[in-house]
C-alpha cells in the first residue's frame, strides 16, 4: 500500500486526542527508516486499476497469498485439504497467562506442537501475543470467551518481565520459521483489551523493542483492528474530509449485512447526521480511538506491518482499499489475517457463497494486501451462537465445499506469481503472471456479460477447475471465471465485447 502525497490529518481531535509517548528507536524506527519497496502499477493501458498487487510475499517461506485458519484441535480433519495451501501462511494466538500459569513455570509444548505441524504443511506460523489477565497483570476477567475461556488482556505489572517473556517467544519459535508476530488482537473492543489506548502504545513500543533485540529480521504487525472498526474509520474519513455525502455511501456499501446486529453500534444510515450520530456512539468512540494509536505507531516504524480484518460484504472492499491507501505510510505492508463472511442466518446457497468468497479475496490481493488468511476453515457447530455466523471453507468434519475448493484454486494460480488488478471492459478481477503464463479470475461488475473470442493457447473454467482449452466465446458474468493463456492481460482481453 501507498500513500498520497502528504501527511495524513490526525484521526481524531477534540476529546479523542490522544497524548502519546514517542516511539522506542529501532531498526526500522523513525530514525533510519528501511520500507519495503513499493509494488509498481501495472502498465497495461486497459487493465491498470488503482493500484498493482504485490508479488510473492516478502515473509520467508511464503508463495502465495491464499491461507486460512483453523482450529487445531480439530486439526487432523483439515490436514488433506491443507495441503493445498502450502505455500500459504497462518497465525496462532498465545497469551503469558495460558503459557505461565504458574510464575516461574512456563509451558510452551501446545504451541511448539503447533509450530512443527504448521512447518511439516509447508505453512508459515505467524504468532499473535497476548497478555491475558492473571498474576502477571494483576486484576480480574471481566470476558470470558469460548471453550478455552480466554479472556480480555491487561497491562502487565512488570514491562521488563513481560519484555522477557516475549523475547523468550521470539527465540524459541525463529527456528520454526517464524518472523511476524502481532502484539494482541482487536484492542479496539474491551472483551480482548481492558486498557487505554496510551496503555496499548507502550504495550506495543516495549514488544517492538524485545521482539527485534531477539529477532533482528522478525517483524511486527499491529493488533489487527476489527472489521466493524475499520468501516467506521472509513465513514469517519470521509466526514472530516467534507465528503459527507461520499462518507453514507460507504458506510452503505462497508455494512450492506451487519446493520442491526450490534444496536446502536451498525445503526441504518440515511443522511450524514445519522452517521456522526453513529460514529460518536461510545464504542464506535473507543474504536477510532485505537484506529488513530494503531496508525500512529505505523507513522513511527514502532509497527512495520498493518494488519487487516475484514468480514463484510464484498461489495465494501473498493472503500476499504481506499481507505488503506490513504492511511498506511509509503512501504509498509498490509496483511489480512482475518477475512471471512459474517452474516447471520444468511441464506446464500453455497455457490453463491463461494463466489462472494472469491470477490472479497481478489479484490484484496489485487489491491495490494499481501496476504489474505480466511476465518474460519470450518466453523465450529458447538459454538456459543449456535448457528454458523462466519462462513466456513470446509464442513465441520472437513469436507470440502464450494467456498474451499475456490480458494485452493486461487492459492494454486498465485504460487509464485505476481499480482495486477484488472478493470477493463466492465470487468473486475486480477491477473496473476508467473513468467509468461496469465491467470486471470474476472467478472463483470456492470450487471451484464463480457465475450471473449476463442483463440490459440486460450483455456478456461470456473474457479478452482483446471481451465480447459475454449472451443467457443468464453462468457464473463456476474460469477467468477478462470482463463489461463501467455502474454500481457490487456492483450488478452483486447479482443472481449
């Protein structure tokens, strides 16, 4: 992701500023900055969108953008399919409380389990730390969370053991491979952080500061915003930029499914009065708030990785990546750890399902997110809301269903290839390019179809088939369409009515 010219205007003012410590001085700190190159744009003339994707992700180990998450106690279910995605990266949630539950007495077998069947898939592990609440932050739980009961996490009372600790994480789990590691997990909502912003800041400066005196070529993304947050933030940008009207559009478009399900939090939106109405709400409040720390320590290189999660309508993707372009410094990676479907009691079959699936996730990587991991693989029929809220890839004994057979198919044509956006001809898409070979997943975005003439070396199919070679006009509609052949996509598509 790259920036527009010019400093962004703070997120907030007023009552949310946010009084904030400078940032710890590290490697790639405000003092000696090393971003990653940008991706370039593509230069084909018809086929160039608002921005290039990247190419194989800079994380060691990492071939293509396509992953998922799972729930490792019902790992062994899910093995055969995710052998498909090697290549592809996943991340696991630690929190000190779960690991040292008695001071001085660490265990950290469950996780080292983790790490080498995730390196045994040929997956790369990414870790999510946490705190939890125990002897080490003092305090009781105020949320308790699933099965596993997790609970929120607090401030530790002692930063330099809480910097040990970390330092011990990143030691123990480098020979696995592992190189990112997020500080936390959606601190914008109290059920998973009890501070302060100001608190999560430090939190996250001391992290920075073990994670890279352990790892100096390790990583470190920030908590992971949640998906609700980051369409208010979108709202919330385009209000202060005097685009009131532009800021409804997008709520409109980012909450298409979601309205009503959290009170007054998703209120339905008619006007921009109802919107700063929403967007002043206590929660929503407390939601920028973190979004204005979370980019603050982007701007300083205290954080070198944004993470994203996104579980809307697919629809809601183009607002989101302006947003993203906007307010992520030149270099700095962005990366989707979390993107699912959340729509309760939705009743899309699952062919629809899946191709809203592949929508969302293209347009992501086409856009510039480096990786794009779904949540969940399969959802868990035990859990508390008793129904399948976030869509899952694969039933819950691991049988495959459209959705995951789609996403196997994406990760097997991004092995190892470039990323472009394609907007040509009413279509929307991307073009994955691998030496000379093209893949191209497209649909149209303007409610017709698109023709593609047959031609030499031109194979086709829908996503997640081996494409076959087109002995007739190849249509493009509204579901999406794999077509494989060489050459630049703008020569491929030149001949499309």
């Amino acid at each position: 992701m790259t920036r527009r010219p010019g400093r962004r205007a703070p997120l907030l003012a007023g009552a949310l500023a946010l009084a904030l410590a400078a940032g710890v001085a590290c490697s790639d700190g405000p003092s000696s900055p090393t971003p990653r190159p940008t991706p370039s744009t593509s230069t084909s003339t018809s086929t160039t969108g608002p921005t290039a994707g990247p190419g194989p992700s800079a994380t060691p180990g990492v071939r293509n953008p396509f992953g998922a998450h799972w729930d490792w106690s019902r790992h062994e279910s899910f093995v055969p399919y995710l052998k498909q995605l090697s290549g592809s990266a996943t991340y696991h949630e630690l929190s000190w409380c779960d690991i040292e539950k008695t001071q001085g007495s660490p265990d950290f077998s469950a996780v080292d389990r983790i790490a080498r069947e995730s390196r045994g898939l040929g997956i790369t592990l990414h870790l999510k730390i946490r705190t939890g609440v125990c002897w080490a932050t003092g305090g009781t739980a105020q949320h308790t969370r699933g099965q596993a009961n997790k609970t929120e996490s607090a401030m530790p009372r002692d930063l330099a053991a809480y910097q040990g600790f970390v330092r011990d994480v990143v030691r123990r789990y480098a020979p696995y491979g592992v190189r990112e590691y997020a500080i936390e997990n959606e601190v914008n909502a109290p059920q998973y952080w009890a501070g302060s912003p100001a608190d999560y800041r430090r939190l996250v400066t001391s992290a920075a500061e073990a994670i890279r005196s352990a790892d100096p070529q390790a990583r470190v993304v920030d908590s992971g915003i949640s998906s609700v947050a980051y369409g208010m933030g979108v709202a919330d940008r385009l209000v202060r930029a005097g685009r009131p009207d532009e800021a409804v559009a997008a709520y409109r478009a980012y909450f298409p499914r979601r309205v009503g399900t959290r009170g007054r939090q998703i209120p339905a939106v008619d006007g921009p009065e109802q919107l700063r109405t929403a967007l002043a709400t206590e929660q929503n409040a407390r939601n920028l708030a973190f979004l204005a720390v979370t980019e603050e320590l982007l701007d300083e290189r205290v954080v070198g990785v944004r993470q994203l999660h996104f579980y809307e309508h697919f629809a809601g993707v183009p607002v989101l990546l302006d947003y993203l372009r906007e307010q992520t410094p030149a270099g700095v990676p962005v990366q989707a750890w979390e993107v699912g479907q959340f729509w309760r009691d939705g009743d899309g079959d699952a062919a629809s399902r899946a191709d809203e699936m592949v929508k969302a996730v293209v347009q992501l990587v086409a856009g510039g997110v480096e990786q794009v991991l779904w949540l969940p693989l399969a959802y868990n029929p035990n859990n508390r809301q008793g129904s399948e809220v976030r869509y899952g890839l694969l039933d819950p004994d691991g049988t495959v269903r459209p959705a995951g057979v789609r996403l196997a198919g994406l990760a097997l044509a991004a092995e190892d290839a470039t990323a472009e956006p394609v907007t040509a001809k009413g279509l929307t898409g991307v073009a994955f390019r691998r030496g000379e070979l093209t893949t191209l997943v497209l649909w149209s975005a303007s409610g017709g179809s698109v023709s593609l003439p047959a031609a030499p070396g031109l194979d086709s199919g829908p996503v997640g088939t081996e494409p076959r070679r087109a002995a007739g006009p190849v249509t493009i509609g509204a579901e999406p369409v794999l077509i494989r052949s060489t050459g630049d996509p703008a020569a491929i598509l030149a001949p499309a009515r």
